[in-house]
C-alpha cells in the first residue's frame, strides 16, 4: 500500500511545480510591461518638455527681434542639443497686439529732460505670441502662448495697433 501512495505524491509534486512556474511566469510578464509602459511615459514625458523648451527658445528670439515693426508669421528652426542639427521647427503665429493704452506722463521733477523726450505721448502695448511645435518622432503637438508689453510712440502703435 505504502508504494500507491508515493505514486500520487509525486503527481501532486509535478502538478504543483507546474502551477508556481505559470505564477512566476506571469510576475514576470506583468513586471516587464510595467516597466515597459513607465519607460513609454517617461519619454513622453521628455519630449513634450523640450517640445516646450524649444517653443520658448522660439518666443525669446522673436521678443528680442523688432517684431513690432511689422508683425508676421515665421517658422524658426530650434537645435535643442546643440548638435548643429534641428531638433524642432516652431511655427510662430503672427503677434498680436491686444491692448495699448497711454502711458501716464512721468510726475514733474527738478530735472529738465528736454522737449524731445518730455513732450512725446507714448502707449504700453501688449502683444501676445503664440508658438506651435509638433514633434515628429511622437507625434505630440505643443502649443505655447506668451506675452510682452512694449512701449512704442503714437506711430508705431497706429501702424500696428487696431
């Protein structure tokens, strides 16, 4: 009697390594995807924050350029890495002028500035820049807005403001 028993032992053995294995399987497997999915977002993650960077690179070259003068729409080409190669080309809508108001004249002071510059009116002017970048090894679209106040004379504001 004592060898049927050790017969079914030994099943019960087989039956029991072979349950384990497919658990241990599926830790496996289910570890890998997560990883997998968190290495997925993390990517993501980074090129929708130099999609940004170079959108604000973009805005700062335009702010620091006569955009004023006459307000146009541009695509500029962005080297993120600085690797001589571009990383992202960024459309620039045309800026906007979105208010203008008269600056208040200066309070009277002791020092005379002479007529040419104390008798000029001039307008504090906000303009709003919008960029758009479209990364094309994701496929993420990054709008960035931004805005600038610039003074300018009644000319320029009558040239460009509505």
């Amino acid at each position: 009697m004592m060898p049927a028993c050790r017969n079914a032992e030994r099943g019960a053995t087989l039956v029991m390594s072979l349950i384990l294995l497919v658990l241990i399987t599926l830790i496996v497997t289910t570890a890998f995807t997560l990883s997998t999915t968190n290495l997925k977002a993390v990517a993501n993650m980074q090129a929708r924050d130099e999609a940004i960077a170079a959108a604000n690179k973009a805005i700062e070259q335009v702010f620091s350029s006569t955009f004023t003068a006459a307000p146009t729409a541009e695509a500029i080409n962005v080297d993120i890495d600085n690797d001589s190669t571009t990383d992202y080309v960024v459309n620039i809508a045309t800026p906007t002028c979105i208010r203008a108001t008269l600056d208040t004249p200066p309070t009277v002071s002791s020092v005379s500035l002479g007529t040419a510059l104390s008798s000029v009116s001039t307008w504090n002017t906000v303009w709003d820049v919008e960029a758009e970048v479209e990364d094309n090894r994701s496929g993420a679209r990054t709008i960035v807005n931004a805005g600038i106040r610039v003074t300018m004379s009644q000319v320029q504001k009558d040239a460009v403001c509505p």
